[in-house]
C-alpha cells in the first residue's frame, strides 16, 4: 500500500565528540572529531545536545573539521533558551514500530466505538473518575491501558530513554524529539483547561457518524477561526443534511458547555483539527513521576479515509472478478442457495468489508502518524549533507541492558516510573534476584 507522506526519519546512533570546542572563528588550527555509538546515559545526553544545538560538522575528510558550530546556537536567531521554553518533548519506544500514533488508531472498531470506550470507563469507575474533567479521564485511561486519542510524551528525555531499553532485548530502541517551534503554526502548550484541548477531547464523546460529517463538512476549513455554528448556514447542502450537521454539532457545544461549565460558547473551527501538546495535571502518581504530556489529536481526516476507500473499492482487481463472475450466474440465472450468485453475493461483501476496514484505519493511521512527524526535529549532522531530516535517536540492541543499570543508579526504574503497589512489588523481585521468595508452599 503507497503512502501518501514521505515520512523518512534521521536515525542519530552516535555521538560527536571534537577535541576542541567552542573555538573563535578565526582560530585556523585543525580540530578533529570523534564518532561513538550511543553506548551509555552520558552519550545519549550528548547526542541530544547535538540534536537541539543543531551542531554540524564541515569537511569529513579524515575526521578534520574545518569548522564545529558552537553549541546551544540556532539558526534564524533562534536561542536554545527560546527552544526549551516552547517545550521540547521526548517519546521513548523498544523497538522500530511503523506509526507513532495514540492506541484509538490501532484498530477501526476503537475508532468506531471511541464513544462507548468513554461511557463504560465512566460507568465502571465512577468513583474514581467523580469530578474529573474528560481530558483528566482520558489521562487516567491512558496509564491503564485503555485506547484514546491521546498519545504519551514526556519533557524529561532519562524517562524516555527508560521505555526505550526497558524491553525488547533483542530489538533496537528509538527516541522521538518532539517541538512545535519548526512547524508553519505556532502551536503552544496547552492546559487541560484549555478550550481547544476541551474540545479536542470530546470530540471522542460523539459518535463515529457524527465524526465523520464533521470532518466531510468543515475540513476545507480547519484553519479558519470562525465559529463553527456561523458557518453551517453558509455550507450549501440539502436541508436534510444541515439538520444532521446541527445536531452533531449542537452535541458538541453542549458537552463543551458541560465541561467548562458555562453557555454560549464560540469554538473555532480549527480548534475540531491538528494536534496540540498539553501538559497534564498531577491527577495521578505517574503523571508526575513519567513527567507526562501528551500530544491530542482533533478529526483524524476521515473524510478523505472515506474517499481514498470508496476509489480503492472501485479499483480493486479481486473485487472486479467477483463483480463479473455474479453478473454472469445472474445472466444465466443461477439464483439457487449455495450457487455460483449466492456465493459470489457474498464474497463480494466480505471482501468490500475488508478493503473497508484495511484501507480506511491506514489512511487514518498515516495522516496520525504524519502530524508526529512534522512535530520531530530537524538535524543535519553534516553541513551541506543530504543526510538530515526529522531525527530520532536509535539505541542499538546491545547497549540497551547496560544503559538500563545506569539509569537505576540514577534512580530510574520500574518502581519509579510505576509508583503503583502491584509494579513496586514486581520490581524489587526482579531488582533482587539473588534473594529466594517462599512461594507459600
């Protein structure tokens, strides 16, 4: 199946150490450069520098620069200090996954039934939920496994390297740096509070249908500010419709107006798309020890899922031999149960059912996973090099089991990531191997 991005990361394994740094530029003595994998805590922190300080290197030949850009400098202006304070974010993973993406777009009937995932956990836990805002309840759902539209990140790169080489020994592990400051819009950190991130989250509480005319109607104007009410009277469709579309979106204001507890509220209709950061609020014990945020994610363009399907369905060589070989059982009026029409009626229907469900989550999944991408950062580690792109840090298998013992010396480790009881207990049995447990018999 074609991609419709080009998404190609810059995979960083290694660090750039020179033996002299910082030098005036007139300074003409030769300085040389050495090159380590990532290997130990110290040289992914350095790799990170690197990466944010946009460091480069001009003239490779035998390891001699000409020039090393001074660290903590940008381009355009741009300070390291302006960087940190627009937020730089980390996403740690074991193993080289096709999309980073939130677990709702991992399957079609989570996306389908993205509604019903809200009711039940609001009804099986409504003590533990009592008086917590939707962002704060899809916050608590996402530390426990549940799927939502939110996807993990944290402002503290030592826990994103922890996920990264906790697991999958035999697999090399990855690290994601996240900013929104080299996107075309200035996308802020938002609160829980905030009203795009309000809307964003409720946008869960309406119903697949409902999603969807959303998304067909107002996605040619997701970067418009008008309000969403206004503009349905300029949409030119059947009264028919329009009654469809102000009743999804009558839906949405009220469960807006029920979260922030007031009426008469004017949202954006940019605010329904894109992707926002959110730093969340110290509700649950590993929101504060993971340093969590998290990136919300609006409509997730499933108008042109719709559309991209319904042209695969048409195009589909399988599907075109079924069509004609039913039109020919027809012609010849082969209407028995189990005959050559019945048969073909049927596998016509299950094969559009599967070109559906793998053609329509893809797209979904591949427009999620682009809104991540273009929120990487740029790195070029050679000056005038084609070897640059969105960068993301790569922990080769082999080191990851030792960078897993430095980071428990500084304090990073299971217990500390899960603060929960049942993780403590797991964890000290597995940090203290050498001790015999009774097993009670």
């Amino acid at each position: 199946m074609n991609s419709y991005f080009d998404d190609k990361y810059l995979d960083v394994e290694q660090a750039l150490f020179p033996s002299r740094e910082n030098a005036p530029k007139n300074d003409t003595k030769t300085n040389y450069y050495a090159v380590r994998d990532i290997q130990s805590v110290p040289d992914y922190l350095h790799a990170i520098t690197d990466i944010l300080s946009n460091r480069y290197i001009i003239g490779l030949d035998d390891h001699e620069i000409t020039n090393f850009e001074n660290a903590f400098t940008l381009p355009d202006g741009l300070k390291f200090k302006d960087m940190l304070n627009r937020g730089i974010f980390f996403r740690g993973e074991s193993a080289l996954y096709k999309y980073q993406m939130p677990g709702l777009f991992r399957n079609l009937g989570y996306v389908e039934h993205e509604n019903d995932l809200i009711d039940e956990i609001e009804i099986t836990s409504a003590e533990k939920l009592e008086n917590r805002s939707l962002f704060d309840k899809l916050t608590i759902m996402q530390h426990y496994g549940s799927p939502t539209r939110i996807l993990d990140i944290t402002s503290n790169a030592l826990i994103a390297l922890y996920f990264a080489v906790s697991s999958d020994f035999n697999n090399d592990g990855y690290i994601y740096l996240l900013s929104a400051i080299q996107t075309e819009h200035d996308i802020k950190i938002k609160t829980p509070n905030d009203l795009e991130v309000i809307v964003k989250s409720v946008i869960g509480k309406l119903t697949f249908s409902q999603k969807e005319l959303l998304s067909r109607c107002f996605d040619q104007y997701r970067d418009s500010d008008c309000d969403i009410r206004e503009k349905i009277s300029r949409i030119h469709v059947n009264d028919k419709k329009r009654d469809k579309i102000k009743n999804a979106v009558d839906k949405l204001y009220l469960l807006v107006e029920k979260e922030m507890k007031v009426t008469n509220v004017t949202i954006p209709i940019n605010y329904m798309f894109g992707v926002n950061f959110v730093k969340p609020y110290r509700i649950d014990p590993r929101v504060e020890h993971q340093s969590s945020a998290f990136l919300i994610f609006g409509l997730e363009k499933l108008d042109v899922a719709q559309e991209i399907t319904e042209e695969r369905i048409q195009k589909d060589d399988e599907l075109q031999d079924l069509n004609n070989l039913y039109k020919r059982a027809v012609e010849e009026e082969d209407y028995a149960i189990g005959g050559t029409a019945f048969k073909s009626s049927s596998q016509i229907k299950e094969r559009k059912k599967e070109i559906f469900e793998n053609s329509y989550i893809s797209q979904i999944q591949e427009y999620v996973n682009h809104q991540v991408y273009r929120l990487s950062i740029l790195y070029s580690p050679t000056f005038g090099d084609r070897r640059s792109g969105q960068a993301r840090l790569r922990i080769k298998s082999k080191y990851k089991r030792q960078i897993l013992d430095e980071l428990a010396l500084e304090g990073i480790n299971g217990s500390m990531i899960y603060p929960d009881i049942t993780h403590k207990i797991e964890n000290i049995r597995n940090e203290n191997s050498y001790i015999e447990y009774d097993d009670g018999n």
